[in-house]
C-alpha cells in the first residue's frame, strides 16, 4: 500500500486523536494488539465516508475486545438513540478528531485464541464498521518509527 492510496476497511475503528505520535508498542497497548504484534508496522487509513446509522456498532472501549464486548441490551438503552448521538458528536473526517482504521501489516492469526491476540487496550473508544467502506491510506508506520 501506498500513501493516499484508496482503500476499503471495515472492523474497529477510533478517532486518529487517540494514534497520533504513538510508537508501535505504545498503539499496542492502547489498541489491544498482542505484544509484537505490530513489529512488522501498520497502515492507517482515514475514512472518507462517515458510516450510516446501519454501518457501525457500538464497541466502548479498548479495555475490552470485539470478541469479549457484549452487545447493548436494547430492552435498557435506546441503541438508536446511543447510535445518532455518536454520529453528531464524535464521528468527522476532518482533524484530529477523524475516523481511522488501523491496520496490522502482520494479520490476524486463526490459530492463536483471540484472548491472546486481543488483550485488554488501555481504554480509548472504539467503533466496529459493519460495511466496507472507502478510506484513504493517511500514513505507513515502519518498526520503530510513530505515527505523525
């Protein structure tokens, strides 16, 4: 991939606030990467297309992973509701503020459990797109380099 490169992503995505001037290890940490994870770098992809009511999930935070986040109990919380206020006041594509999607050049393994993957992050708020969407390739971190 290349820088500016047009992408597709979907997964967990934050706002790129959270990244910004973060070495590898410490986006493991925050992120929820297992240790070494990101040795190899990652690609970060900004969004180009704010996601639709019907495109994303609540996710909370990175202290708990997709695999371990428990879905809403719509019986005690307006997800709608939850839903429209995060598109009004949290999602943009503009500024630090931006969505991005994080992108591990060492992929997902299928024969590790996703405890091991996936361990507690250090608590920044996360989204999970449901759809492909269009992003725009905003920077390439190689091993031991930050993201700016």
């Amino acid at each position: 991939m290349n820088v500016n490169e047009m992408i597709e992503v979907r997964g967990c995505i934050t706002q790129e606030r959270y990244i910004k001037g973060r070495s590898l290890p410490e986006l493991e940490r925050l992120l929820g990467f297992k240790k070494g994870r990101l040795d190899n770098g990652i690609v970060v992809a900004a969004l180009i297309q704010i996601p639709n009511i019907n495109q994303f999930e609540l996710l909370g935070y990175t202290q708990v992973a997709e695999h371990k986040f428990k879905s809403i109990d719509p019986t005690k919380l307006d997800v709608i509701k939850l839903k429209e206020m995060v598109l009004k006041n949290a999602f943009t594509l503009v500024g630090n503020k931006r969505l991005v999607k994080v992108i591990a050049n060492t992929p997902h393994n299928a024969k590790v459990d996703n405890d091991t993957q996936y361990p507690p992050g250090q608590g920044i708020p996360q989204w999970k797109l449901t759809t492909a969407l269009p992003a725009r390739v905003a920077g390439i971190v190689l091993p031991g380099k930050i993201y700016l």
